[in-house]
C-alpha cells in the first residue's frame, strides 16, 4: 500500500488527474477503476474520481497483482552477462518489449527469462516476475532480474536510494557545445498527451541527468549520460528539454526518421550494484550494438565529423566514470 499525503499546490486536483500523473504505469481509466474498487481511499474513505483534492488530505492506495493471465515462456535467445542464484544481468537487444503489456503479450524479455528459468521474484506479479526495473523497447543495453523475493526487495532498495550506478552511450540532434552539463528537472506526465512525459511542476518527481560529450558531429553530439534518478523516458525527456532529443526518438524528437533508425539511438552500458546477497559491488558493461557503430562510422566515412572531443574509446564497453559537476 502507497500512502501519500497531499501538498498544499496539490489541493483541488481531481484524484484520478493526479494519480495518473503520479504512477505513470496507471492510465486514468485505471485509477477510476481502481477508486470504484475501494483499492483508493482519502482520509480513510472511498471517493470518485472527481473528487478534488485538498491540503494534507491522506491517500491509501492498493495496486493489486496482475492476476488470471498466464505468461507462456518461449524460447528465445537471451544475452546472459551474469546469472547465479539472486540475479540475472542480460543485455536487451533493441526492438525487444521487457515485459507483457497490451498489444505485446508474446516475444517480450519476460517471455524469455521464464523459459530460461522458472525461479523468478513474484513480487511484481505475474505480467512482471523478476523485473526490478525497466528499458524502454527501443533502448538497447543491461538490464538487472531478480531470481526471488529477497534479492527483488535488495536490489529495489538501492534503486529506491539511487544507488545503482546506470549509464548510457546516446546519440542526440546538434552540437552540445559544453564538454559536460547537468539536468535537474521534475518529470511527470506530460498534461497534452498522455504517452509522454515532461519536465513540469506539478504531479511530478525530482530527476537528475547528469552528461558528458564524447564526440562531435556537424549535426550532431555522441554522449554519455549517467541517472541520479530513474523516471520514465528520463533521458528522452531530459535532452529534448534542452533542445538535444535522442536520434530516432519519434515520440520527443522529430517524427520522421533520421540515419535509417527504427528506435532511439539510446544503449544502456554500464550497470553496476551491491549483489542483494553478498553485498558485493558488481559491474558490468555492454558492448555498444551494432546498429550504433555503424551509424557512428558512417557519420566519421562521410566527413560529418567535426570532432573536437574524443575519449578514443574501443566501442566495445570500455568507459570512463561519470563525474557529476
């Protein structure tokens, strides 16, 4: 159960407005479902969904487990950077879904884990067993599962305390002319169109990305981000605010399609964590994909390059700490 006690800015917001745009996994309908179902009380009552806030106001709710659905495990070919009893770290390929949704019930990253393994965390319930936290479908890279419920609740703290350390490499529009900046903006659901989010003040939460050029382009910059926080879309949202969207990013960037991508040109490449059990420091580091090396050298091939920064790195996972400002 979630209890969250209302700010004074907050007050005389519709409860399923807010709530929406506080868990983004919640669609509006959802929250209405979830208030006409009592899994939503305010100072210990049940309300509709057009209820209207007001200052200090007490708000209990339940999220119940996905239930009555059954996942089917399918053999597909998993890229395993790490397994032993707690957890598994596997490199996603771009393209692949994480875990059951609408519309994706099959050839998603849990379809797979449970063929590869039937021993995963059930506190997400059954559309997410394991999945302690998320990549978009479109972004490549590391991704951290729990095998049960002790390693689940271990390594769910440490994101909770942000922790975790999580880069990625990412190619975005212009030329960031800085050699290394700071984003500390709230993210929260964008209020003109649901799909997104964005940087507002109200019905959001603190978000931090911190930047590093690595190389130049005439149109545009190679960077490594590194998160304080996770938000959804943390680092589309937070470039495109500063005017620097991800390449192949429809959703934040430009629509129509730049440098034959089918995604956004974002790869999750360093992942590293305390093992829930030993207490271990573990690191691991993901090659940049293919799709990335090739766009980089065909960028440098047709003298798009004006590179000024450089870290000379083999492309292959090598990098450097990200130091915050």
């Amino acid at each position: 159960m979630d209890i969250i006690h209302v700010l004074p800015e907050e007050q005389n917001l519709r409860i399923d407005a807010f709530l929406a745009g506080r868990y983004p996994d919640l669609s509006r309908t959802h929250v209405q479902k979830l208030l006409g179902e009592g899994e939503v009380t305010v100072n210990g009552l049940k309300v509709k969904p057009n209820y209207r806030l007001r200052d200090r106001d007490r708000i209990e709710l339940t999220i119940p487990p996905a239930r009555g659905m059954e996942i089917i495990p399918e053999p597909i070919p998993l890229n395993i950077v790490f397994e032993d009893a707690d957890v598994i770290v596997v490199d996603k390929p771009q393209g692949m879904v994480v875990h059951p949704a609408n519309g994706h019930y099959s050839g998603t990253m849990v379809n797979a884990l449970l063929h590869h393994c039937r021993d995963l965390s059930g506190i997400n319930g059954v559309l997410r067993p394991g999945i302690v936290h998320r990549i978009d479908k479109d972004t490549s890279g590391l991704l951290m599962v729990a095998k049960n419920d002790r390693a689940h609740l271990g390594l769910a703290e440490q994101l909770k305390k942000h922790s975790i350390r999580r880069e990625y490499v990412a190619l975005v529009h212009g030329r960031i002319v800085e050699p290394a900046g700071e984003i500390d903006a709230p993210i929260g659901r964008d209020p003109g169109n649901r799909k997104r989010m964005a940087v507002v003040d109200r019905n959001s939460k603190t978000a931090t990305t911190h930047y590093r050029a690595l190389e130049r382009f005439a149109e545009y910059t190679l960077i490594r981000c590194g998160l304080e926080t996770g938000r959804t879309h943390q680092i589309r949202v937070h470039m495109a605010f500063i005017e620097h969207p991800v390449v192949g990013d429809p959703l934040y960037g430009p629509r129509k399609p730049r440098l034959g991508l089918e995604g956004q040109a974002l790869h999750a490449e360093v992942l590293g964590f305390n093992h829930p059990a030993t207490g271990e420091y573990m690191e691991f580091c993901a090659p940049w994909p293919e799709y990335l090396n090739n766009i980089l050298d065909e960028l440098r091939a047709a003298g798009m390059s004006g590179v000024d920064v450089n870290l000379g790195l083999d492309n292959s996972g090598g990098h450097d700490k990200l130091k915050k400002k």
